[in-house]
C-alpha cells in the first residue's frame, strides 16, 4: 500500500527522511528552514509537505547540504531537540506524574486536523483534536489518537463565477504523506476485522506520528471490503444515516480491537464528541464476556470514560433511528448481558423528540467525567441534558466545562514568534500558559509591534493575490474571481476576518443587514474599512450555501467598491494566513449556539482583537480592554428576526465609535498607540488562557489523572 521512494539521503544528513515523517517539523519554524535551506523554490513547489519534498530533491543539492558546515550545525540542532521531543522525559506530565506514565490515554476523533497535507477534518472540531494531540505530546502526556483516514477528504472548495460551491474530491497519494502501515494485509493475521450489522468489514491501520505520541488511522478502503464497504472511510461527513451508524461502528467498536490488536491497553478512553460513543459499548462487551455482569463491567468502564461534547445545536448530535439501531446490533447486545430494551434505554433522551438512539446520551450515560467547552456552553449543556437526570437540580447535572484553547506554536506567526523570544525571553514558549509571564509583553516596543502587524498583513494580502493570479494564469478564474479574491483590497484599510464553517447559526452575512450603513462604513475615505470571508459549507446544507452565494454578489456590486474578498478553501493553510493578517477578528453566531470557538483565539494570540457577541470563549474572554462585545442589550425570548437585527445594529454602533476611530487614531510616526495598547492586552489575557496547554493540563488533572487512579484500582 504504501510506495513511498525516498531518495537515498547521504548518510550525515540521513534523518531527515525521520523528520519529514514526524509531524513535530510543522510546528518547529526552526525545521521548516532546514527543509528551505536545501531547496527554497522546491519547498515552495511542494506546498511545504517534505515527504514529498524529500522524493524530489535534487542528489546535488543534499551532497551539498551534507558538505556545508552552518548546514550542519542547524541539522545537529534541529535533530537534538527532536530526539528530545520525542522522550517525554523532563517534560511537565512525566515530572509531576511519574507513576503514570506507562499506560496512555485514548483519545477517540472523527476528524483530526494535523496538517494541510492530510486533509482528515472539516472544522473546528477536528482542528481541537489535532492541537489536543500536539499539546499531549509537548507536555510528555502519554496519548494515543484514534480515528480515520479519508481517502476522499473533506471536499476542496471552488467558487464559481456566479458564486455557487462547487466540491471537489482529490484521492488522498498516501505516499505523498507521513502516513505509515502498522496492520495491512501483508501483517500476521492480516487486515483488521471488524463485524458491522452482520458483516465482516476489513480495516487496514495507519499511523501518524506527532513528536513523542501516534494517532492511529483506520482505512476500510481496501480490496477486500465490498465496494459499498470501502466508501466507509471514503468521505468526511458524507453519505447517509446508515452510513454514518456504520461510520461510528468503525470507529468506535474497530477503535477498541485495534488497540488491542497493537497492545496498547490505554488507561483511559476519552471520546472527543459523540460520535465515538460505541467504544464504550465494546469495553463492556469485552468485560462481560470475561464474566461480569452488565452493571460492574458499566461501572468499571464509566470511571476511565472522558466525554467532550462540542455543540449546543441538536441537529449536531448524532440520534440513529431505532430501525438502523436494530439492524446495526442486533445480536451484538445478548454480548453484553442486555435485552433490546435495555440496549435502547442506553441512547435515550427523554427530551429528544423522536425516539432515537441518542449518541450523546449513550456517551453522558457510560462517562462518569464528562465537560462541555466554555464556561457558558458547560451551562447550556447541563440545562440541554437536564432531563436525564430529572431528580437533580440543574446544576448538579454531570456535565463540567473545560474551555477550548488552541496550540500556540501551530498558530503564532513566526515573525510574531521572533518578537516575543526578542523582547520575552528565547524560551517564552516554555512558560506561555503562566498568565503573569505574559506582564512582559509592556517590554515590547509599539512601533516593533505594528511593524510586524504591517508585515502579516501584507503577507496575507499577497497570498490572496498570488491564489487568484495562478488561478488567472491557469485560465481557471474569470475575472470576477479575480476581484472577489481580493485584489483590490486596501492595505491600508481595516481590515476584517471572518472565517468558519457557513452554517446558517454563524449568521455568516450579518453584516450586510443594512447595506447603507455599511456602505458609509467601507466608503469613509479617510477611514476606510473591507472585511475578507472564507469558509465551506457542507453539501448538503443549502442555506449554507446560498450565504456563500449572497456574500459573493455582493462582493462583486460596484457600490461596494471591492471592499468584500473571499478566500477559497479554507483549510488549516489559509486560516493560518487569516487569523495573523488581519486587523480584527469577526464572530456574530447566534448566542448561545457558538460552543467555544478557537479561531479568535488563534487571532488575539497573534494581536488580532475579537470583535463579538458574548458567546463561547468570549463569554468568559473579554474584559472590557481587549476587544469588544457586541451587545445588543435585548431581552432574552424575543424573535430571531428581532434579535438580529438588534446585533447587526450593536455591530455597526460598535465599530463606527470604537472601532473604526481607535484604528484611525495615529501619533506623528503613523503608529496606533491606543490601538497597539489593546492587541497587547488581547494577547495578554488570551495567549496563556486560551493556549492548548492550560486546556490539556486541565484534561489531564481534571479528567485523566482521576481516571487513571480508578483504572489503577481495577
Ligand atoms: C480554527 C479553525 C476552525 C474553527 O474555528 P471556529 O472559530 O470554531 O469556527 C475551523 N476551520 C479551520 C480551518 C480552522 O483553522
């Protein structure tokens, strides 16, 4: 399966094949230079993958890097820390839990977003998976990842003239990867089985490595599965109901006996959102089958279960209707000393409408630690699932929170990373999630500070033109493309962000409630103002899509002055370009439908200040001096007609007398003082808060190290 050919290295320089194959390199700015240093132009080529670098680099080149002693000496060093990444020894977990070290945690995914050349997650939630597992492995927390591989991806975005989404699948080139075969047919006893409503589906295993931890993927796309089989692992969020039981069958129920197939006997099963739930299933099938009863082998198993769930919006909670539940299971739960009523009650939610197998009350049932991912989604969550504990009061409901964050060394720009080691100290890094380290960020002078800021942003402003003039060149972009990739956008003017997901509760063209007043805003010549969208919607979502159709006509109406751009296909690539380049950071959901959100944390890390409505992280972020709230002050319960045109008119309040003047307001060199004066304070009060650190130290003494003692006791 796997037809990697890398090219004979030459021995000195031999470990760079390691390197290309351990996703640490990607958030190691120090290790991407090592690869530009060989071949600049021909890094560029390859979109920064150096797998696939690696097959292509001239032997020239590499005999010549072998022979360059500066060459060398940032080798050594690069190789030094890797080597030292990868033995979780002296980091934070293995200090303060020595004990515990040995037997991991499983964290279960759906989607995991590592890198933009393994294109296996859709949005926020698989970006929070792939930090969570980059952040375990900087701290030395023993964690294994657990998920899929998809053949087809999510879908690759294009825009057509006239502003319909069109999706794109390109086969995933495994050898273009760092995937590697750990079970395949060639292994002793051969592909993974796995039995799926009565049928035997084979899974092939594949592994990525980050730093010092694995995440294991599973494959059924192989010739022995029945062609409708092999879809099973085909697309992200495709297909049907039936598909997506037999999806979670996989993942879940395949998940367990493929760790155990590998020998690696976790501590602790974690289930990063419902979609994973039926693990929990199998453990106890596992225990009952080795004598214990329904009940013991439950409890046993609910102590080591950690559950994350991610979305206050029902539709975003998997429910199976019973029928597809029956021809899923049936005979699978006599396995666990239940009958088919008492396997039902397992999925049910009292309040949930129609009777379906509930995905997320099965998780809540058998996780005896489980969280919501912000102060006010804990909340909302607790009062969503308050029925299935009808004798406790709200707040006695399970359900804690543990507020997302976002990995620091993924999303900081490098430029913004040499000024923080500049004026914080080298090892900055080291000491990001202490908020009082963050009082030095005064020792950074503003001109330094908006010198950068200019810099990000000038480079976001030439990736989108670069984009659409490959695209002009290639003849695969009509001229509208060309202005609504944004080539006439104003350096100059504020400029502002927003990305995410087009579903219809993220209210993606709030902003175009009242066209006059926008226009007034954009069109201030002394103050003027152009805002840049990017972001997919899911095929199927209609509304979804035709928001994208209206943003796009009128980014293409002349009164508008080209002041709208939008950025094709957002992935992990663009976002990054985004969340650093511009000058203010957008969210209007509906409140509270908005869990967490990270993507404003990726920008107030980088100096960009969020412009909000108080929900998920924000609820809990803003303190008045590091961004602003949009507050429409109505009560709660009136119309959703009402309440949005009450936030677009808070919106525009906010940005013609906060906004827009503070941007505006220069002393003589041209510098923002007061401006300069609150990005400082939003990365002050967001990069330690809201890092993926404190968020796994929280997992890991809140969740896991609990978890870990009562597995310790079985
Ligand atoms: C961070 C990120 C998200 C999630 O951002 P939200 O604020 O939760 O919408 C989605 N997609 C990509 C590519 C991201 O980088």
């Amino acid at each position: 399966m796997s037809n990697k050919t890398d090219r004979a290295l030459p021995v000195r320089i031999g470990r760079l094949s390691e390197l290309a194959n351990n996703l640490w390199w990607s958030w190691h700015p120090d290790a991407d230079l090592l690869f530009q240093h060989l071949d600049k132009t021909l890094w560029e080529m390859m979109h920064h993958n150096p797998v696939k670098f690696l097959q292509q680099v001239s032997p020239a080149k590499l005999d010549g890097a072998a022979a360059n002693p500066a060459f060398l000496r940032h080798y050594d060093g690069i190789m030094l820390a890797f080597d030292k990444a990868r033995s979780a020894k002296g980091t934070w977990f293995s200090e303060k839990y020595p004990q515990l070290a040995d037997r991991p945690i499983a964290y279960f995914s759906a989607e995991f977003g590592l890198h933009v050349s393994l294109p296996i997650y859709s949005g926020g939630l698989g970006i929070l998976a792939g930090d969570h597992c980059k952040e375990a492995s900087d701290i030395g927390l023993p964690l294994v990842g657990v998920g899929f591989v998809y053949q087809l991806g999510y879908f690759i975005q294009r825009i057509t003239g006239e502003g319909r989404q069109d999706s794109i699948y390109e086969p995933l080139d495994y050898s273009a990867t760092p995937l590697e075969p750990v079970i395949s047919r060639d292994s002793e006893g051969g592909l993974l089985k796995v039995e799926v409503g009565g049928r035997c589906v084979h899974v092939a295993v594949w592994r990525v490595k980050l730093g010092s931890i694995s995440v294991y993927l599973m494959d059924a796309n192989v010739e022995e599965n029945h062609s409708w089989d092999r879809e099973l692992t085909s697309r992200l969020y495709g297909g049907d109901q039936e598909m997506r039981i037999r999806q979670e069958i996989v993942l879940g129920i395949g998940g367990v006996r493929m760790l155990e197939r590998l020998g690696i006997r976790p501590a602790v099963f974690h289930a990063n959102e419902g979609h994973a739930a039926f693990m929990m299933l199998e453990r106890i099938r596992v225990l009952v089958q080795a004598g214990k009863s329904f009940k013991e082998a439950a409890d046993a198993v609910r102590e080591t279960t950690v559950f994350t769930t991610h979305t206050p919006v029902p539709a975003g909670h998997d429910a199976f209707p019973f029928h597809l539940v029956e021809t899923q299971f049936a005979g699978y739960w006599e396995s666990l000393g239940l009958d088919r009523e008492q396997f039902f009650a397992l999925g049910e939610h009292p309040d949930g409408g129609a009777p379906n197998f509930n995905m997320t009350a099965l998780a809540l049932r058998l996780a005896a630690r489980c969280n919501g991912v912000s102060l006010l989604h804990g909340r909302v969550s607790r009062q969503m699932w308050h029925s299935m504990w009808p004798e406790r009061t709200e707040d006695e409901v399970p359900i804690t929170h543990i507020t997302n964050g976002v990995h620091t060394p993924t999303w900081i720009a490098p430029e913004m990373n040499r000024l923080f080691a500049k004026h914080l100290g080298h090892d900055w890094l080291a000491k990001h999630d202490d908020p009082t380290f963050w009082e030095r960020i005064e020792n950074i002078p503003d001109a330094e500070m908006w010198q950068v800021k200019q810099q990000l942003k000038h480079k976001l402003f030439n990736f989108m033109r670069e984009r659409v003039r490959q695209d002009w060149i290639t003849e695969t972009a009509g001229p509208v493309r060309v202005l609504t990739g944004g080539t006439l956008l104003n350096p100059d003017a504020l400029t502002i962000g927003f990305a995410r997901r087009f579903a219809t509760y993220k209210r993606a063209a709030l902003i175009f409630r009242s066209l006059d007043r926008l226009k007034k805003i954009f069109h201030d010549e002394w103050q003027p103002v152009q805002i840049i969208f990017a972001g997919k919607a899911h095929p199927a979502d209609l509304p979804g899509r035709s928001l994208i159709h209206e943003i796009y006509q009128l980014a293409r109406d002349h009164n508008l002055g080209g002041r709208i751009a939008f950025v094709e296909n957002y992935d992990i690539h663009v976002a990054k370009h985004l969340v650093r380049g511009v000058d203010v950071w957008l969210n209007n959901p509906r409140v509270p439908l908005e869990a967490s959100g990270t993507s404003g944390q990726k920008a107030a890390l980088n100096g960009v200040p969020h412009l909000s409505v108080l929900d998920g992280w924000w609820y809990e972020g803003y303190k008045g001096t590091n961004g602003w709230a949009i507050e429409p002050g109505v009560p709660e319960g009136v119309s959703e007609e009402y309440r949005d045109e009450a936030d677009a008119e808070a919106l525009y309040r906010v940005l013609e007398t906060e906004v827009v003047p503070l941007y505006f307001d220069r002393d003589s060199d041209g510098v923002p003082r007061r401006w300069i004066h609150l990005l400082k304070e939003a990365i002050r009060t967001a990069a330690p808060t809201f890092s993926a650190r404190r968020m796994v130290k929280d997992y890991a003494e809140r969740m896991y190290v609990p978890a870990m003692n009562a597995s310790n006791q079985n």
